[in-house]
C-alpha cells in the first residue's frame, strides 16, 4: 500500500442561491494501492453511466460507501503538490474474508 491517502465523507446541502454547496468532511487516513486501468476496460466502463478510471484497493472498512470520495495528495519533482480526488463508483470486499477492499472510482478531479 504505497499511498497514504484520506477518505471523507461529502456533504451536500442546498444554499442560499438554489444550487448545491458541497462539503467533505470526517477525514481519516488510511494507506491504499492506486492503479489506472488499462485503456480497454476504461473503454468498456465508459458506455456505462458511471465510468471507472482507476482501481483502489485498501484494508476492509465496513462502513466505507459511494457517498465518500478518496483524496491523494502527491509531491511534484518541482516541491508543488498535486491533488487526486477519486469518486468511489463500486466496493467489494475482496475474497469475501473481510481482509481488503477493492474500489473502482472514477478520477473527479485533478489539482
């Protein structure tokens, strides 16, 4: 598990100019192996309504669900910092021994 990454919880609650204001919140750390997908089955998830971009897997979680998203921060070679924040779209557990999770997600958004 090479990256140490937050799950939060997103919040979503209208404001006062009648859209939707978004929150993220209860951050916890966890560790997680993040892998793109190759192109064929990035393809293939594309002709659905909820593409998957990536694979994540992690220790089991039982509370874990689509409401939360998974934020990656990583370092450039420059010293600047690069933001991932995965959409959670499927978990399972792996194995069915409460072990692991493996997540498909869908790259959101990219600082």
């Amino acid at each position: 598990m090479r990256y140490l990454v937050t799950l939060a919880l997103r919040q979503q609650l209208p404001d006062d100019y009648a859209s939707i204001d978004e929150t993220l919140i209860n951050g916890v750390k966890v560790h997680a192996k993040i892998e793109d997908l190759y192109p064929q089955t990035f393809y293939g998830a594309a002709q659905t309504d909820r593409p998957v971009t990536h694979m994540i897997w992690l220790r089991w979680l039982d509370w874990l669900d689509m409401r939360h998203v998974i934020i990656r921060v990583t370092q450039r070679p420059d010293g600047s910092t690069r933001a991932d924040v995965f959409r959670i779209r499927r978990v399972k557990e792996l194995n069915g021994r409460k072990r692991f999770l493996e997540i498909e997600a869908e790259l959101e958004v990219r600082d």
